[in-house]
C-alpha cells in the first residue's frame, strides 16, 4: 500500500486546477465540460469539500445518483481470509479499483476491522454482501450493505449458464419489481427505496449487444421506478465478467475476452 501521508502533495485549490483546465482548453471556459441531467441540470466535472457538503446538504442522494450513472472500475471479491484479502483488496485500490464488491456470505463471524484495514470508504464506493444482517457490520455512509438475494439481484451466475439477453432483462426486472413492492409495502420512502435495491449483471465478449443490453435494463428499470414514484437512477448496477466466455487452452485470447467485458 502506497504511504500517502509520505507524499508532498501540492495545496492547489480547485481554482488553480480551473486555470490549468482552462490553458489545456486554449482559453475555452470550464463550463465546456459541464454535463446536463435530466434530474439535477448542470452538472461541473470536480467539486471541492465544501462544495460536496453544500450539494449533498440540499440533496442527499446527489452524489450516489451520480456515481449510479458513471462507469466505476470494480473489484469483486469472495471473501475467505479476512488478513490475506484485505491484502488482496489493498493492490486492487493501488491499481485503481474504485469500487469494491465484497462477497461475504462463504465465511461466518467475520472481522471487517482486518479485511478493511487501511481501506478508507471516504474515497470510494462498497459493496458488502451478507447472509446476516447482524450487529457486527461496519457503519458508513459509502457502505452500502445488502442481504444476498434479498435486495441484491443478481444473474451472473445465470450469464454463466449461458442466458440470453432478453430473458436476463426480464429475470431482473421482475426479481426487482417483486422487491420494490415488498419495500413498498414495508412503509419505505418512496425517494430512497431504489437506493435500497441493485443489481449484477453478467456481460459477455458480445460487446455491442452488452451495452444495448445494460443501457436497456437501466431504462426499463427507470420507468419502473418513475411508475412507482421513487427516485430514478438511485439503484446500483454492476456488471461483471461471466467466466463461461472464457478458454481453457487459449489464454492470451482471453485477455482480449477480459478487455471486451470490461469496456
């Protein structure tokens, strides 16, 4: 793990980043690389602290909406040692994950002290998958904690019996349908209740078709969550490799297989 503390970081404020922006953009204003959202307009591509704290004091799904539309470099991880993969999840941050997926549904009693160790939550998203909604999970707010098949829904293992595409959209959709009736039916808040529901999907080297595929299901899903009157794009999606698409003699084809997922 790279000791941050130990690195002699400039103290540039965002408006020196803004005029170094700027000369890159020959004079253009930074406005050119604001984006527009249908649900919170202009949208400016870095915020300070206070800013963050400003937005997210008026709105507090802000952020998470956000991050809901924007690709996060994901690692999944079935957890077994807490110590060994706390190793693990430490060199995927060091090469850029931005989002951890933690299955931790294999191993009972676990201590998220060790496996979270010198992992700061501040900075990025995670997921945990349990099979028990005890006492003993972490508490933040970039946490986000789901029981397995009880608000997760997920069709890797499904993309990996080989599924089609159409018959996928529909298991999630109406596996996520039933959840937010049952969610509705529990008294939640309709503005938040799609926060309390994601998603896996497995994708396949069919890389065209994949993202139709994702694109798609996002749609579908917004005008289910809309018809409801909860907030749109307030669910987590993930999409992850599914290993059926994968040779077991031809290994340098699989690294271009990896790519075209991944993308």
């Amino acid at each position: 793990m790279v000791n941050f503390q130990a690195i002699d970081f400039n103290d540039s404020g965002k408006e020196e980043w803004k005029k170094q922006v700027e000369k890159e953009l020959k004079g253009q204003s930074l406005e050119k690389l604001n984006w527009l959202d249908s649900s919170f307009g202009a949208i400016e591509p870095i915020y300070d602290y206070q800013e963050y704290l400003n937005e997210k004091a008026k709105n507090p799904t802000f952020f998470y909406s956000l991050a809901g539309k924007k690709r996060l470099n994901a690692y999944s991880l079935i957890i077994h040692d807490e110590k060994l993969d706390n190793q693990n999840i430490l060199t995927a941050l060091n090469l850029g994950a931005e989002f951890l997926l933690l299955d931790c549904t294999n191993k009972s009693n676990i201590n998220y002290d060790d496996l979270l160790n010198e992992v700061k939550p501040e900075f990025i998203e995670i997921v945990l998958l349990v099979s028990d909604l005890n006492n003993n999970l972490p508490q933040h707010e970039q946490i986000k904690i789901f029981k397995k098949d009880d608000g997760f829904i997920d069709s890797l293992i499904l993309k990996n019996q080989g599924i089609s595409i159409q018959d996928e959209i529909f298991y999630l959709l109406s596996k996520g349908y039933k959840k937010l009736n049952e969610l509705k039916n529990q008294g939640e808040d309709l503005q938040s209740i799609g926060s309390k529901i994601s998603f896996r999907l497995g994708v396949s080297a069919n890389y065209f078709l994949e993202i139709a595929k994702i694109r798609s299901f996002r749609k579908l899903w917004n005008a289910l969550l809309n018809k409801e009157g909860a907030a749109p794009d307030s669910s987590l999606i993930i999409s992850e490799s599914a290993v059926r698409y994968y040779s077991t003699t031809d290994l340098h084809n699989n690294i271009l297989r990896s790519t075209l997922m991944a993308m």
